[in-house]
C-alpha cells in the first residue's frame, strides 16, 4: 500500500507517462526572462516585458505576408509577433491585450501569435518563459506558471510552436481562466470589426481569411484546458483548426481475462477439412455417460464394416434431412434413459421432445454457437454431409446384440468443382451402458466446398451452454464434461478516476460472480490487488498450481481483501490528490476457492482471478 500510494503521489515517478500522454510538456528550452526589455515604462519585465527579436531557424510562411518571417518578439501577455530581423511593425501601446482591433492589427502591421493573450504576470515561484529551436523544424515558446495581473494563482503554463510548414499549435495544461483571447492573425488590417469568432475545438476553417480567433470571457466558456490546437495552411489564404491532442479523460477500461470459463459442453472444433482430417483421421472418441454427465476419452475400437443387413437409415438418399429413430431398448443418457432419437444425416445424435434445433444458425454449418445453443441434449460429429450426390455412399444403421452402429459408409461431401472426396465414420452405440463411441475411419479432407467443411465433435446437454472453447482432442482427454456452466469473476469499477489539487475520488472496485470459497459454505473470500504496472499478455500461474489463470498486474503493490456472505463483493480505493493526469492504476480480483475444487481437479493453490480493470486518472 505504501508502494501505491508514495508511486501516484510523487510526480517524478510517472513524469515519463505524464510528459508521453499529455498535450502540454513543460520541460525542455532555454530561458528567454534574462533578455526581457520593459516596454511600459515602469513596469517590470515580469508584467510588461518583450524579447528582442529572436531568430525562428527558418523561415516561416504565412500566405498573404510578403516579408520574410524569420524571427520573433516574444511578449509576457502571451502573444507573439513576426518580422524579418528588423523586428516588428504596429504593435500594440501600453496595457492593449488580447482582442478583435489587437490581433487584427493596423495596416501594415506585422503577423501575431495569441495562444493565451490578457495581462498576466509571473507567479511568486516558478515562472518563466522558454524557447525551443529545432533548426528547419520547429520554434516552440512555452509561458511557465503565469498568473492574472495583481492575483498569486492559479498557475497557468501554455506554449507555441511554429513549424516550417505553416503550421502553429497552442498546447494549454489544465488550468482555470476568468477570460482570456486566443488567435492567429496575418496582421495588416486583415478581417473586419465584425469578423466572427470561431469555436476552435469545433474544426473551424477560415477560408481565405487569414484570421481565426476565439474570445473566451468566463471561466465556463474555456475548453482548451489540457488540449492541443493546431492551425494548418488551408491552401486558400486561411487556416483549418484541428484538435490533435486533448486531456485524457478519467476512464476505467477492462482488459485481459478471468479464469476460469467452464461449460457443461465439451467440443472440438476444426473450421475446415483439411483441419478435420488432421485432428480426426483414423481415431476414436468416447462418450461414457455417468449419472449427469459424460467422461470423454479417447478409444481404441475399430470401425465395423456394414453387413449385408445393414439398413438404409433414409429410404431416400438425403442431404440436411433428420429421422427419429425408435430404440430396442432405452438409451442410458445423463438426461436419463431415452426410448428414441434424433438422427440427421449432418452427424448429430440428439434426444429431447422434438427435433433438434440450430440457434442463430444452420444445420449445414458447423459452428460453436448453435451448438452450444441447442434444444436437445446429445453427441454430435457434425460435418456437412450429402449422401444424395451421386456416386455417394448410404447413412445405414445395424443392430448386433446390444450394439446399434450408425454409419456414415464413404458419404460424400460437397466440393467445387464437386469430385469424389468421401468419410466414412461410425456411431457404435452401446443400448446397455449408454456408451457412444465415433470412430473416425475416414474423413474428408477437400476443403473447396462453398458451403464451408468444418467439423465439430462434442457433447452438449440441451440448452444454453457457455462457451468454454474447442479442446484438442489428441491432448485433451480423458475430460469428465462439468456439470454446471462458470464464467470468471467480473472486475469493474466506479466512478471515474478524478485527482485535484486537494481531493481524489474512492473509487469502488466490484467482484461480480465471487464463487464460494468453499462449496456449500456460503462464505465468499478475495482481493482486490492494485499495481502500478499492466501485464497486458498476462503470466500463466501454472507455476503455482493455478494453470489458465493469467495475472494482468505487473506487481502487487497494494492489497484490499473482501468477505461476505453474497457473490458480490466489492472493495474501495482512494485516489491521492495531485496525481497527474494520464497516470493509471491496474487492478485485478483473487478469489479464494478451495484448492483442487475446480473441475477435473484442477488448481490446487486454490485462487481463480477476474478480469484486469485499468483505471486512468484525470487531473482537474
């Protein structure tokens, strides 16, 4: 906790990530305050004072000025002119800030720069005003910590840069104003008294004007606190307005994922055939039912030849087509024991009150989603299978003793152009135990079909299952499929991350779906761990007994636990004030389970995680 805290209070901790996301950066450049000429009078060069003309490094166009800029005044009051290295021309008297007359200028006058034009002065501490050359580049004049005439705060820092392309930026850190005047001018006269003001973060364009202001005269008109604005050259005498850079806004945003995702479905996906053929060709998997569920593994039964009396199981030969199929005897399933079942002909064995259905799909293409979907519960190796294309082998079945096979004998697939490209695979269904066995003597591996050639091979009970991802069968198994369906602790957070001068927000960290700590107990038990570092690809905790869960934190700086009798939990966290903006903290959820309860045995140190949460800080 102390890391935390002395991390997010000390700036120089994250003045690297401060200076990369924010729009103004006061570091870098030389003092200019040593060369400041009074031009009032008596007044110090704090409050009224100019540079003599200062060279830019290049010359800098502005279409409609015929002399070359080459250098620059730099005045206190925010505001710049432009010259050649006589200096300019038409300045404005003692005490003339920031307006219309003033940055249009007189005939004849010369170019001005505005990014924060008013009286203002230095602070008591910390004030100056810099320049930056970089020779054929840039010209970059920043105001350092100034303040309105005859107050000591706020601190208000901007800057300017002119680029040798024309274009100029005004950068502001985030600072409050009571008014202020902003704008470019070519000088001369240019415009008219009635020239309207523009809304600079709305995009403005100027046209053929080269004149673009905007008046701010109360503290609830000024946005460009935190922000970038660029003028570019529009190619017509004027300028285009952008935004390029604005504060960034306090957010929390979820990243990475939780473990674990468990489904009460088991599948293995292969997205084409020639995928299939490789995963599938020459095995066989086994589906033995328990009291309420299936143990899957793989088994080493061999494919049984159709006799003379094997059937058609269709009396057409069909493509896409179902039949229900009356049992000899009930089928032990998890579901209990079925007197019949749902053939299709696209390699799905299903039982339920009617037939089985696709959600949000076809029956034709094989996909995760209408599988894990489904109505009725059963065992499918589906594949898009046409036994009515000529040439094609039958769907024929065969009861010996208490075995019913189910086979696909060399049924063809589709194929463009079509060709012979058939798979024959089996379904041995044992009428005593309940055993399904799928022997994969066959399989097709042309993948030209326009209609797709997946496989899927799996069990689902009926209903919505989620979604726990396509296992391998060759590394996978033996897998006892879960009984219920689980998704990992959800992280979330609010409010929104804000830090002041004098105040920050306690941010409240929420466990959503906090599993039991031990079953049956009642009694939820976790963490909230906060660090200032992100792990975005996440370290695997296999090390520690936790494989699949991934820590998305870099350290464990700071640590809140929860306990309560609810699978909502939640913690909070008091941001300190005078955090720079930008800066965020990372967040992950430990939940405490018992070790080796989760399914199959897995996870003996006993912790699954959420999700990430990144908090970004906001400064105002």
């Amino acid at each position: 906790m102390q890391r935390l805290l002395h991390s997010l209070c000390a700036v120089a901790a994250f003045a690297a990530t401060a200076v990369a996301q924010a729009c103004f950066t006061s570091a870098g450049g030389t003092t200019v305050v040593p060369t400041l000429i009074q031009f009032t009078g008596a007044d110090p060069v704090a409050d009224e004072g100019r540079t003599a003309p200062t060279a830019l490094g290049f010359t800098f166009p502005m279409a409609g000025v015929a002399t070359p800029l080459t250098h620059c005044v730099i005045e206190t009051n925010g505001v710049m002119y432009l010259a050649g290295p006589s200096g300019p021309t038409g300045l404005p008297g003692n005490y003339v800030y920031g307006s219309l007359a003033s940055l249009r200028g007189a005939t004849g006058s010369s170019p001005r720069i505005a990014p924060f034009w008013r009286d203002i002065q230095n602070m008591p501490t910390g004030w100056d005003i810099t320049t930056e050359s970089v020779p054929g580049v840039s010209f970059k004049t920043r105001w350092l910590n100034t303040t309105n005439y005859g107050a000591t705060s706020p601190a208000r820092s901007f800057s300017a840069t002119l680029f040798a392309n024309g274009d100029i930026e005004f950068s502001y850190d985030v600072f409050t104003v009571t008014s202020a005047f902003v704008g470019v001018s070519i000088g001369g006269g240019v415009g008219a008294t009635t020239t309207p003001v523009s809304n600079l973060v709305a995009a403005p364009n100027s046209g053929a004007l080269g004149l673009v202001y905007e008046s701010f005269t109360t503290a609830a008109s000024w946005d460009l606190a935190g922000k970038t604005i660029r003028f570019a050259p529009n190619g017509s005498g004027g300028y285009a307005v952008t935004v390029p850079c604005g504060p960034i806004p306090a957010s929390h945003t979820a990243y990475g994922a939780g473990c674990y995702t468990i489904s009460d479905s088991f599948y293995s996906f292969a997205g084409d055939a020639v995928l299939a053929n490789a995963a599938l060709q020459g095995r066989a998997v086994s589906f033995q039912p328990t009291p309420t569920t299936y143990l899957v593994t793989s088994a080493s039964a061999a494919f049984v030849a159709p006799s003379a009396a094997a059937a058609n199981l269709f009396g057409t030969a069909t493509d896409d087509g179902e039949i229900l199929v009356t049992l000899p005897n009930p089928l032990p399933t998890p579901q209990g024991p079925q007197a019949s079942i749902f053939v299709h002909s696209n390699g799905v064995l299903s039982w339920g009150t009617a037939a089985q259905t696709f959600p949000g799909g076809n029956n034709y293409t094989p996909n995760p989603a209408p599988f894990l979907a489904a109505a009725n519960a059963g065992v499918w190796f589906w594949h898009d299978f046409n036994e009515a294309e000529p040439g094609s082998g039958r769907i024929v079945y065969e009861l010996v003793g208490n075995l019913l096979y189910l086979t696909w004998n060399g049924v063809e697939s589709y194929a463009s152009p079509e060709v012979a490209n058939p798979s024959s695979v089996q379904a041995q269904i044992d009428l005593t135990s309940g055993q399904i066995t799928l022997v994969f003597q066959a399989v097709d591996g042309n993948a030209s079909s326009s209609f797709g050639s997946a496989t899927l091979v799996g069990y689902s009970p009926a209903g919505a299952s989620t979604d726990g991802g396509s296992q391998n069968i060759a590394t996978s198994l033996p897998i006892l499929v879960p009984l219920a369906n689980v998704v990992p602790v959800a992280l979330s957070a609010s409010p929104a991350p804000v830090s002041t001068a004098t105040s920050g927000t306690i941010v409240t960290y929420t466990h959503a779906g906090v599993p039991e700590a031990v079953p049956g107990s009642g009694v939820y038990l976790g963490l909230t761990v906060l660090s200032v570092g992100q792990d975005l690809a996440g370290t695997d905790l296999g090390f520690l007994g936790a494989p699949g869960c991934r820590l998305h934190v870099a350290s464990l700086d700071a640590t809140f636990s929860y306990v309560g009798i609810g699978s909502t939990q939640t913690t909070t966290f008091a941001i300190p004030a005078g955090v720079p903006a930008g800066v965020s903290v990372y967040a992950q959820g430990v939940a405490l389970i018992a070790p080796y309860s989760q399914p199959n045995g897995q996870n003996q140190l006993g912790v699954t995680l959420s999700n990430a949460v990144k908090s970004t800080i906001q400064a105002q």
